[in-house]
C-alpha cells in the first residue's frame, strides 16, 4: 500500500553500500546496552517518537533501543528476558483474546521451560509468575488495549506496532517498561525485518541483547541502515510539513488511504449485510490536532449468520483471509489485511460484494 | 581483512536500493521450499558452490536452499526440524570437542524439551535418538572433521563454514543431508547476517523454513540482495581468472593473505617456544589444481609449559582470545581470530611475541 509514497520521494530514499562497507558484525555502538545496534537508527528511532510523541523514547526517558530482525525476534528475547531459569514451573505467557496469533506460536514452538503459553488472559486464573502481552490497537481487531490481568507477580510486554499516526491517533505517550515497534507496521518496509524495543531496565535490555546475540549473532546492518535512513527522511519531512503545506508527510498521506479504504470496506460490508465490522470511536490525535478513528491495518470480520468457518467460506470466493480461531476467536471471524496493493484491494471488495448467505437448516449456502 | 580486497573493486559492487524496492516479506519465491528466499540469492549460492566444487548443491543434486540470519539461526532450523515434538525424552546435541563454543550456547539457551545439550561426541553413550554437529574445516581448530558418533538413531548436521578455498584445499564435493554454510565466513560480510543450508530432504527444508518464519518471519530482504550480488560477483571473477590471468579472483587474494599471516604467526609461535599450534597436512585442491595446507579463520593455540588459564595470560598482554574450556576444551587453549584488519593482526604479533614464561612451582611467571 505505502509503495506509491516511497516511489514518489525517488533517489533520495535509496540506499547505497559499498562491497567494502557495514563488512564486520559490529556497528559503532560497542559500548551501548545493545551492542550490535547501528548508531543511525538509535538516532533515528529516538527522533521519531519524539516527533510522534507516542513514546517515551529519549535518552531522558531513561529508554534503552534494542533492535530486532523484526519485533517478532524482540518478542522471544523479551520471553527469555522476563523468565527466570531457574523456575519449578515454566513463567505463565497470555494476552486477552482476539490475540495475535503469531504469540502462540511464537511461545511454542521450542517447548521451552522458561515460559508456557496460557492462551487468553481474559480465562486466566493461575497463582505464580505470568507475562501479559497488551497490544495496542489490537491485532486482529484494532482496538485500544489495557492490561486485563492486574495481578501480582505479572510483568507486561507492550506491543505497540500499530501505535502510529496513521492507524490511531496519537492520545498519550506511551511509557512502559518494555515496548515493542516495527519498520514494518511503521513505514511498511515488512521485508527488512527490523523492530525495535524501548526497555526501561538495562539488565532486561542486556538480556534482551544477548538473545539476540546467541540466536542471529546481531541484526541485519544493511537493514538496519536502510530503516535509519527511511525513518530520517519521514522525520524531515514531518518537520517540513508543519512549516509548509506543499510539502508530504508520510503519515498524513497514509492515513489519507487508509481512511479511503475503510470507508470503502465499510459500504460494501453495510451493503452486503453479511458481515459486520466494529465502530471505533474517534479521539484527539495530539500529533495531528485532530479528531479521527482508529484505521486499523486489519479488518475484523464477523459473520452475520453465524457461518462456522468464514475463512473456507472466503477462501471459495478467492479471497484469502486467517481464520478467528487461530487468534483465540471463534471461526465466525476472519482477519482481512487492509495494506495490499491498491488492485488487490479492490478485488477483494468486488468478490466481497458478489457473496450472499442465506442460512439453512444450519448449513450456509454460499451464492 | 577482505576490507581492502572489496574496497579495490569499487562500485561495482555497490548495492542500491531505492525507498519503494523489496517492501514486502515475499520476494519471488512463493512455490519454494523457503518461501522468503530472494531468487537471485538461490541463483548465486548453487552457482558459486558449482563452481568452486565443494558442495553438491545443484538442482540436479536434488538439495534444496534454505536462508536463515545466519547460519546460527539455520543451526537452531535444524535442531527443530530433526526432532520430533512427542519424543519422551530430548534428542542429544553432540559435537566432537574442541567445539564451536555456540552450539552449547544455542542448544541450552531456552531450555528446550526438543534436545538438549550433551557435550563431547567422543563421550557421548547414550542410547536413542542424537544429533551430531559435524563441522569440518573445525572451528576453533581447523581440522578436518568426520562423525565420531556413527550409531543406529543419529541424525548428522555438516557445519561447512569454513570449507572454501581460501581456508582450506577442496578435496571433494561435500554430499549430505543437511549442510550449512554462511556469507560471512565466505566473504567477510558478517554484518549481514545471511547464511543458508542445503538440504536434501523436502519436508525438512519445509520445517527448517517454518522455524525461520515463526522466529523471524523471513530474512533481511537487503542482505540477501547484497550477498547474491557479491557472490555473484566473485563467480564472474573467477570465471574470468580461468581465461585471463590478469584479473583477481577472490579467493586466491584471500588464500595469499592468510597465508602471509599464517606463516608470520608460525615464525612468532616457534621464535617464542611459549605456545604451539598444530601443523595442517597439505592437500590437493581440485579448485585450485594445487596442493597446499589449511588456513583456518582461527589459530588454536596450546601454552607449552600447560598455563592453566591463557586467555588470562593472553589478556594481561592486550590479546583478546576465546578461552579453551567455552569449546570443550581445557584453558590450557585458546581460540585467537586470523581474520582482524591488518594493524590489528600486526599488533597482535607483536604483543604476542613479547611473551615468555617460566614455571616455578606450577604458577606461571609472566612477563
């Protein structure tokens, strides 16, 4: 979806490495919390939260950066951060469902003794030591998260990927003890696999560094330059912008689209009285100065007549989507991805339009 | 130390990448054994393992390309892969000591209850199931390693790092079910973090594949651009080198260099009579069409009067080493990088060189 803005700023946005240069596994931040972390992107990174404002990210802050191959590596160094070794039982993991899916597989995949995943945080009613993933807005739903736990012995992880101005507005600045970003959610720039965590404690962040040390020996530095520069030019240009009108913003820009697109999904959705979509309220961007809603980068579908499997019902009209029940939701769900080419949209909202359900005898038939 | 080796090539090895390219998670690759593999990254690790003969990695071959963040991460692929999640007890992970020292850090890091860590091969006598980590040319020592284990239940992982023509002579085409290899060991880029396996088995690329999609979901799409260009690169030199003895070939560069330090280091190591290092039998190269010994990355030094911790010893002389007992070893070893920049390895020379040691009483006398 972002590519027609990157294909508009041209040269000034690509990035040049030589055979000779970024050559050796370390950066220049050798004495840093994270050792491995470009010196660029800190900078970087720590300028647009500031510009943003939607987190406490400044050297001030008290923050330390740790970067990731994608916020999905940083989420596993945060688990092993979080988990003492030396434990009877495996740390509690949960997050109130709908949850990202990729949190379960994420805590399972290794069978590991550390942590265990729990499932829904909602159900949760274990004693002893738990991790809470608030996300917030929420994959798959887009809403704004609390914690839903509140007990003692339990230490949070924030995944803020979608906390940017283009997807919600701005209405605080987040200041948790760990907090999760990515290039990919921020500027679209999925295939560079870079995150990013803001941690508060500075043993988390070491622990949080060595994770990444023993399991990739670092982060990609070509990526990590190309994110450096890319978040550099949105911060300028946001800075232009509020000094001149002509000028593009990345983020007004992509929530212009953005907007365009679930006003569309909205109408083919009333109209088809199939589905149904959640209402978000609209709040004060403070980095906007402006009212709007929540424009999430997924639409939450829930059919109307209680279809058992929506995503086989979606898949037959070629639209392809990742069933409620992989998220701790039921099947009636599907999650639908609103970032893809501007045609692949459009396609998905005529085959949308063309179905039809009549319910009978319990069984949907599909038109 | 192959800085000035990609510097003389110039721009000709510049990556470029404009601010709308290689945006999304998928490249090219979607009907692959590894999805997010770039294609040109494929095209450019069978064409240079068919062309420098070690490794049996063509199409025809049967072998499938899988990418990880490193061959640290494939490592960790293949651990999963090859061990089934409804075993009673954890898989044993072996490897004949001296061992690279990551490969207990990465088998025990989450306390998995997959496999688990069980040291020297050489002692390793239990029954059921086991994986054993072949890693020939060694690293730290060089050698050139078989399995030591050859039991009914094993399952064998060739770490083949280091078996390219400017360490090592080529004296077969490397043949097995899993091998690994990585960018950084080949070419110096360890920033890049690239590595990859190839596999025979189908099902097991398509695990080793699903571990790096929940991990990481992918690999740096700028880093496998960079390393498909400049292994390409080191192909089309090659190629010419055979019809045209003026142009470079990189890994005759690379052979020359480290074998200037190789034979520095073994005047110091005799002049001193504090230290040994081990003598490597020459062999015929069938990529070369010569016979000459192994360069390893690494020297493996042993303290003649049996110090019994030399990294100390290394240390209060300014010598940054890797002490024996992290790789299976005894203290009495160190593990000392061949592959610094230049002033970095004269140094060491020197401040190596100043070192004698009597003993008196079993303690070392330094000075």
């Amino acid at each position: 979806m972002y590519e027609a803005y990157w294909r508009g700023m041209g040269d000034r946005c690509s990035l040049v490495i030589s055979g000779s240069e970024v050559m050796s596994y370390l950066g220049g931040n050798p004495g840093g919390a994270c050792w491995f972390l470009e010196p660029e992107l800190e900078k970087s990174i720590r300028r647009i939260h500031h510009l943003v404002g939607n987190a406490a990210a400044q050297a001030e802050d008290g923050g330390h950066v740790v970067v990731g191959t994608g916020s999905t590596q940083l989420l596993q160094a945060a688990l092993y951060a979080l988990c003492p070794p030396d434990q009877p039982e495996p740390t509690s993991v949960v997050c109130a469902a709908p949850y990202y899916s990729c949190y379960k597989e994420i805590a399972e995949l290794l069978q590991s003794k550390l942590y265990k995943w729990e499932g829904d945080a909602h159900n949760f009613n274990k004693d002893g030591p738990f991790i809470e993933i608030v996300t917030s807005p929420n994959n798959p739903d887009g809403l704004i998260r609390e914690p839903v736990v509140n007990r003692p012995n339990g230490k949070l992880i924030y995944d803020l990927a979608y906390y940017w101005p283009h997807h919600t507005p701005i209405t605080h600045k987040a200041d948790y003890d760990i907090m999760l970003f990515t290039f990919s959610k921020c500027t679209g720039h999925a295939g560079s696999r870079i995150g990013w965590a803001i941690v508060k404690d500075k043993e988390v962040a070491a622990k949080m560094t060595k994770f990444m040390e023993v399991t990739t020996i670092g982060v990609s530095r070509e990526s990590q330059l190309r994110a450096a520069k890319l978040l550099g030019i949105i911060c300028d240009d946001c800075q232009a912008f509020s000094t001149n009108t002509k000028s593009q913003n990345f983020f007004d820009d992509s929530k212009r689209l953005l907007t365009e697109r679930w006003d569309k999904l909205h109408e083919v959705v009333k109209r088809s009285e199939t589905f149904s979509l959640a209402k978000f309220p609209k709040d004060y961007c403070l980095f906007s100065d402006r009212f709007y809603e929540t424009h999430p980068a997924f639409a939450w579908l829930i059919s109307n007549n209680k279809v058992k499997d929506c995503a086989s019902l979606l898949r037959g009209h070629k639209i392809l989507t990742r069933s409620g029940n992989r998220f701790g939701a039921d099947a009636t769900y599907v999650r639908v991805s609103m970032l893809g080419r501007e045609e692949e949209f459009n396609l998905f909202l005529e085959r949308l339009s063309t179905i039809k359900i009549g319910i009978c005898n319990g069984i949907a038939h599909i038109n």
